[in-house]
C-alpha cells in the first residue's frame, strides 16, 4: 500500500511540475508580448517624430524593414545559443 502511495505522490508531484512549467512559460510569452508591444509603439513614436508628413508609406516601409531585420537578427542570436545548450 505504501508503495502504490509513494507512485501516486511521485506521479502527483510530476504532474504539478509539468504545469507548473507550461504557467510559467504562458507568463513568460504574455510579458514578451506586452514587451514588443511596448517597443512597437515607441519605435512608432519615434518614426512619426522624425517622418515627415505626406511621407508616411515610405515610414511604415521603413519601419517595417526595421523591424524585420531585427527580428532576424535576434532569431539567429537565440537559435546559436540555443544549439550551444545541446
């Protein structure tokens, strides 16, 4: 009896890791949300700032462009040290 205890615990305590790691990681990509959000409207502010007015295709392509090539950037940044942990 005690040993079927012992497996309903360990299964138990498993299982609450389990979520306990998938709440953590929802946390995570929630506040990488807000962030990216956050950077999204100030790299706007900045661009409207600085473009002037009858120009704004040429802004939000430029902006666009930006933002993408950041984005690649970090993503061969994070894959390099992600295959670096393996």
């Amino acid at each position: 009896m005690a040993k079927k205890i012992r497996k309903v615990a360990a299964k138990f305590s498993k299982n609450n890791r389990e979520v306990a790691e998938k709440t953590i990681t929802l946390i995570l990509g929630a506040v990488a949300l807000i962030a990216a959000l956050a950077w999204n409207e100030t790299i706007k502010a900045i661009f409207d700032k600085f473009i002037q007015p009858g120009d704004e295709l040429i802004g939000k392509l430029f902006y666009a462009l930006i933002v993408t090539v950041i984005f690649v950037i970090l993503s061969i940044n994070l894959q390099r040290v992600i295959s670096k942990k393996k």
